[in-house]
C-alpha cells in the first residue's frame, strides 16, 4: 500500500520534479505520483513512512501525513 501524503506548498511541475529527485535519492526504487493541483504525494517505497516525510522536508516543503485507513 503506498505511503500518502499531503504537501500543501507542492504548487507546479517544478516542485513535482524536485519532491520526485529527492524521493528517488533515497530509494532509486520509488514509484512517485504527485499531483500540484491536490497537493497529494503517493509514493510506493520499501523505505520507512518517516524516511519518506523527513526527505520531502529536507527538499523544502511541508508535509502533512494523510492515513487512508
């Protein structure tokens, strides 16, 4: 199941691409779908939800866990 996040700062393709970037330097494995419009953040990943959190806040943006349960 894919780790889902909200980004609410993510605003164009640019900061798609740099979330992405960043996601893939941790795990070159990562399927990434962002969407600016929603300011959703799905990422498919073996790597921990907090890895996953702390890369995307390190990349400059704000995270706001979203649970699906």
């Amino acid at each position: 199941m894919p780790l889902e996040f909200i980004v609410p700062d993510m605003a164009c393709s640019s900061c798609v691409k740099s979330i992405t970037q960043a996601i893939r330097s941790l795990d070159g494995n990562a399927e990434v779908d962002a969407d600016p419009d929603t300011k959703h953040v799905s990422v498919s990943t073996s790597r921990a939800r907090i890895e996953i959190e702390q890369t995307i806040l390190a990349a400059g943006y704000t995270v706001v866990s979203e649970s699906l349960d």
